[in-house]
C-alpha cells in the first residue's frame, strides 16, 4: 500500500510542479485580471511576450522590450478605425483599433505593447478594463 501511494505520488509530483509554475506566472506589470482570465508567459526572442485569456473570451497578447516599439503608432493613423491618447498614470498611452478590429494599446515610452482581436464592445471594455492597470517598468536612462 505504502508503494502504491510512493509511485503515484513519483508519477503526479510532475503534474503538481507545473500547476504550482502556473499559479506563480503573473501577469506583466501587475496586470488586475477580471475574473476568469488566465496569463501564461510565453517565449520571446528578444522582448518579452505572452498573453492573458479566457475560454469564451478575448486573447490578449503582448509584446514588452526595447526592440518592441509602439504599435499604436499616431504615425499610422489612416490604418485605423480610430486613435486615441491619454496619460494613464504618468504614462502617455496609444490606444487604436485597426481596420481588422484588433485593439491595440501601448506605452510607447516603455515600449509596451498590447493587441486583441475584439469582436464586441464587452471585448474592448474586458481588454481596456485590465491592459489600463498596466504598470510600465521604469525606464532607465
């Protein structure tokens, strides 16, 4: 009996590592997550990226460095539907959704990037409502 429980707890101590692993990924920037979505920290090359989900809901990925740029670049404006900036604590902010409804907000002075394809105006409430908690590293200089 005490083998039994042995090699099971051998066999699903894998398993248990990695749920910890997931509970202990959190999100970039202390991202407030509405209920029920998940972030998962993916491989980047030379920023980091990842992205924050539900099943049913929206997927927002992200792209976070100094090689990431501003996505929602005001240079770029006849690409989309509409732009809009605002300082959102003492960041500036690029908020755009593109000619393919997918929103996208940045912290062009972090070079933070945020982008989802939403597909109603409770996607684009979801994807504001946690990416706008966002707080930005501080730069260094």
């Amino acid at each position: 009996m005490i083998k039994s429980l042995l090699v099971l707890g051998i066999l699903f101590l894998p398993f248990a590592s990695f749920a910890a692993r997931a509970q202990a990924d959190p999100p970039p920037g202390n991202i407030k997550l509405l209920p029920g979505y998940q972030h998962q920290t993916l491989q980047g090359i030379d920023t980091r990226v990842g992205k924050i989900w539900k099943p049913g809901g929206i997927e927002i990925k992200y792209d976070i460095g100094h090689l990431a740029g501003d996505y929602a670049n005001p240079k770029n404006r006849d690409e989309y539907q509409w732009y809009r900036e605002q300082v959102v604590g003492g960041h500036t902010v690029h908020c755009a959704l593109d000619k393919g409804n997918t929103l996208v907000v940045s912290f062009p002075d972090t070079e933070s990037n945020f982008m989802a394809t939403v597909k109603s105006q409770a996607d684009v409430a979801d994807m504001l409502l946690m990416v706008l908690t966002y707080q930005p590293p501080t730069r260094r200089r």
